[in-house]
C-alpha cells in the first residue's frame, strides 16, 4: 500500500508539473504577441508625440483638430489653439484617451495579466524568464511614454529608441535561447 502511495504521489507531482509546463509555454506564446502588439501600438503612439512637439516647435503646428486628432499651422472652425508644445502633447494624449480604439489598448492589459500568470516560472523556465521580464518592463516603459512624456524632444526620442531596441533585444535573446517552439499554434 505504501508503494501505491508514493507511485501515486510522485505521479501526481511529475503530472502537475508537465502541466505547468504547458501552460508556461502556451501563455509564452500569447504573452509574446500580446506585448508585441502593446508595444507597437505605444511606439506608434510615442512617435506620433515626438512628431506633434516636433512640429509645435518646429513648423509652428498650434492648432488641434478635435475631430481628426492633428495639429495644423492655421486656425479653422473648431480648432483649438495650444500656448506651447507640453499643452499640445497633452491635448493629443487627452485625444487619444478619448478616441483609440479598444484594439490599441487591450494589447497591453491582456499581456500585462498573462505575465503575473507566468510569475514565478516553473524551475525549467527560469532562465529564459529573465528575457520575458525585461520584454515586460520595455513594453511597460513604452507605455508609459506613450501616456505621460517627460524630458525634451531630445531625451523622450532616445527613451522611447530605447524602449523599443531593449524589447526588440530581449525578444531575439528569448527566440535564440529558448526550445519551445513559438511558432506552432495550439488546438486549444
């Protein structure tokens, strides 16, 4: 009887940790899309703030377009006029908070929840999880910037670059290291 025990012990410790296996690998998967599309959704974002400063400064692009989310050198119906570039930025934020698309931010909330559920990985996975984390904090970074730019033109250009090449490194790191096959798809 005690040999049926044990047998039925270990079987159910090897069962349960194959299953967290699977699971850790399939939620990789999403996560590695999720954030991918987070994070290209909130480099577009910050590139168009870097391009609406820019052009405050620049062109002399003061006038908002509510309808349309731009900014024009002249003012027409409805438009509304920025004192300088940090309202200008922000009343495009504003905009954005106001208009994107649920598309452009689920991304982010979907890949944010799978990562708490990877943490802390299985014991086989804890090696390349240090490259899910540093995708992670790239793409929270992003995000970030994309709400709430700081700095000058100058130093919010260089961290949003950054951003993006440290998510764009971690994932080339995570591709090489990794021998879960990430692109077969599940039949779940």
């Amino acid at each position: 009887i005690a040999a049926i025990l044990v047998v039925g012990i270990l079987s159910f410790v090897f069962i349960k940790k194959y299953i967290n296996e699977k699971n850790y690998e399939k939620n990789l998967k999403e996560f590695i899309i999720e954030s991918g599309k987070a994070s290209i959704a909130s480099g577009y974002i910050c590139d168009d703030l870097r391009k609406i400063w820019q052009e405050y400064i620049f062109d002399d692009k003061e006038y908002f377009d509510s309808t349309t989310g731009t900014f024009g050198t002249y003012s027409s119906y409805g438009n509304e006029y920025c004192s300088d570039f940090s309202e200008a930025v922000h009343r495009k934020i504003q905009w954005n908070d106001e208009n994107l698309s649920n598309n452009l931010k689920e991304p982010y909330r979907t890949a944010k929840r799978i990562y708490k559920e990877m943490t802390p990985p299985p014991g086989k996975y804890k090696e390349i999880h240090t490259y899910v984390k540093q995708m992670f904090k790239a793409m929270e970074r992003l995000h970030d910037l994309s709400e709430n730019p700081t700095g000058n033109l100058s130093s919010f250009s260089s961290e949003c670059n950054e951003a993006v090449n440290e998510y764009s490194s971690a994932l080339s790191d995570l591709t090489t290291e990794t021998d879960i096959d990430l692109s077969e798809k599940d039949d779940d």
